[in-house]
C-alpha cells in the first residue's frame, strides 16, 4: 500500500497513459521519417524526443518515483509526459523545457536514493539522470539533436546497467568485475564529455565504452545462469542477453560510421540497434517485473511473450539489411515490424492481466 506521502497506485496509471500516447505517436513519427504516411507531422520532427523524453523518461521517471516513495518525485513523470504534449503541438521551447524540468527532478530523485543507500548501482543511476538532463540542456540551448544523442544514449545505458547491478544484489560481482565496471563507466562519461568539443572523436570513445559495457553486462548479469531455467527468469535472461548483443552491435556500427554525424543508414542501423534492441529488450524483460510494482497488479508469465520480443529482432534484422543494404523498403518493412512488435509486446501483456481477472470473477463466481 502507498504511503501517506506516495501516490496510490490508481493515480498512477494517467502518468503511465501519458508515456503510452508520446511511445505511440513517437512510433508513428519513425515511421514517417522513413517515408511512411503518419500523422501527425510534429511526431516525426520530435520522433527522437517523444520517445526518450516523452516515453522513457516518463515511464523510468515514474519507476523511480515508485521506487522513492515521494509524491514530489511524480512531478517528473508528469512533466516529462505533458512536455510529449507540448511538442506534439509543435511547442518546441515549452516541450524541451517541461523535459529538461522532468530530468532535473529525477536526477534529485536518484540522489535522494542515493543519499539513503551509497552503493555501485545508486550512483549509476545518479550518473544516467545527470546524462539525460545534460542532453536535454543542449538541446534546449539549440544544438542539433545530433550533439544530445550521445547523451540520451548515456542515459539508457547507465540506468540500464544501475537496474541490473541492484537486480544482481543476490550475486553481485566480484571486486574486480566491480573495478571494470567504474572503469567502462567513466569511459562512457570521458566520451560524453569529449563529445561536447570533439564529436567524433568522443563518439568513437563513447562506441568503445558501449562495446565494452555490453560484454561486462553478458559475463557478469545472473542472465547467464537464469537463462537455463524456466518460465519467467529464462524469459528475462533470453530478453536481457539478446538487449546485450544488441548493444555491442551498436557500438560497433557507430565505430564502422566513424561516429553519430545525424543522418544516414548506417546512424540509423546504430541509433536503433542500441534504442530499440537494446532498450526494448529491456523493457520488454523488465516489464513483467516492473509494471506489478508501480501499478500493484498481478501480470502473470505467458510463453506468449515470446512471440513481440522475437519479432523486435527479426524485424530489426531486417532493418538493418535494409540500412546496410541500401534498400528504403526493407528498412521501411522492418521499421513496421518494430512498431507492430512493441504493440503486439503492449497486447499481449494487457491480454493476460484481463485474461487472468476473468478467471478470478469466474473462481469467486
């Protein structure tokens, strides 16, 4: 039950609504950048915003807030969803701003945790909000989306390897394992920071630290020993591991283009493969875990999940022939894969929660 000073659950879900109309609407201004008709067309000028601001931040934001137990932390969901809102009406300066606000807020969340519990994982977690906000800056200030990328890349990762260190207390990594990890991590900072006065230069360094980040994550996250068991821990381990392969292909497609200049496939085969392989493999293993917690609901495991994660990869696979390959319609072709596989992912976790309370009415019947 929530605390007197938390927000209950049910007060939660118009937060958690909010993310779901910036990840739509930014899906469909993907698409649209790829030549695909969608509406409308401020989705596809803030695609990239909408879905790590508007989405992400929303709903790691809200995660977060969960996590603190503070009503003054929901403020960052909130203004991080009505900032998606504000740049679907094409209020640019308001939207980047309501997202700067939103990171800001988190990022004094993660260090009210972190000033309760000084530990590996509340630090990264501090480091990943610091990043998001630092990009938001940026682009506020009027740099191309280009120079924030990098950033709000930073940001996913290390929020990403946070979560997994505080999953991994009950085997937590050797003090050498440990010392490599700090290690990756102020690389990936040294190559965000370079960035700033040498893009490629500090991409390139970035891309290093994304490689070697995601080995660490493969070798030492429980995934590897969860991954032989059953249902739900096997499923996470397969969505986790996958995310990880995806990382380091990432990282090396951002190398093999000589850094993150904006546009063309190979940006696209990179930008994707680590915010859509990556993140949504993540997401995607995370969520049956994380949803039950914000929301206070039962989801329970279905093989059925299987089926939108498979199709993130195929579908993504098929992106990437088309970006490599030269080839608009293939990309296109695998940029609806991806929009239909996170939907589908959407589908069938609603479908089980339904599923499993018309079982329920039926018992108590």
């Amino acid at each position: 039950m929530a605390g007197r000073s938390d927000l209950p659950p049910a007060a939660r879900v118009p937060l958690l609504a909010l993310g779901f109309v910036a990840l739509v609407l930014g899906m469909a201004g993907g698409l649209a950048r790829l030549g695909l008709p969608m509406e409308p067309q401020a989705a596809a000028a803030y695609h990239g915003a909408l879905m790590v601001g508007g989405f992400f931040g929303t709903v790691i934001a809200l995660e977060r807030a969960v996590a603190l137990g503070a009503l003054w932390a929901y403020a960052a969901p909130l203004a991080a969803g009505v900032g998606a809102l504000f740049l679907l009406a094409g209020r640019q300066a308001a939207g980047a701003g309501l997202l700067l606000l939103a990171s800001v807020l988190l990022a004094a969340a993660t260090l009210a945790v972190l000033a309760r519990q000084r530990a590996l994982f509340t630090v990264t977690l501090s480091l990943g909000a610091l990043a998001w906000a630092a990009g938001n800056v940026l682009w506020l200030l009027g740099a191309p989306i280009a120079t924030a990328v990098p950033w709000w890349i930073g940001f996913f990762v290390l929020t990403i390897a946070a979560e997994r260190l505080e999953l991994n207390r009950l085997l937590p990594p050797k003090p050498r394992a440990k010392a490599l990890f700090v290690a990756i991590a102020a690389l990936l900072l040294l190559g965000l920071g370079a960035s700033l006065a040498w893009p490629q230069a500090g991409v390139l360094v970035l891309a290093a630290a994304l490689a070697a980040m995601a080995v660490w994550l493969a070798i030492n996250d429980i995934a590897r020993r969860t991954v032989k068991g059953r249902g739900l821990p096997r499923y996470v381990a397969v969505s986790l591991l996958s995310g990880y392969a995806w990382l380091l292909a990432g990282a090396l497609a951002i190398a093999a283009a000589g850094g993150l200049a904006g546009a063309g496939p190979l940006y696209d085969a990179a930008l994707h493969a680590i915010l859509l392989g990556f993140v949504f493999s993540m997401v995607f293993g995370h969520a049956p875990i994380i949803f039950p917690a914000v929301l206070r609901i039962s989801i329970p495991y279905t093989a059925w999940l299987y089926a939108p994660l498979a199709l993130l990869h195929v579908t993504l696979a098929l992106r990437w022939a088309g970006d490599f390959g030269a080839s608009p319609a293939l990309a296109q072709a695998g940029a609806l894969g991806n929009a239909s596989a996170v939907l589908l992912f959407v589908a069938v976790m609603a479908g089980t929660v339904i599923l499993q309370r018309g079982l329920q009415r039926d018992r108590s019947a």
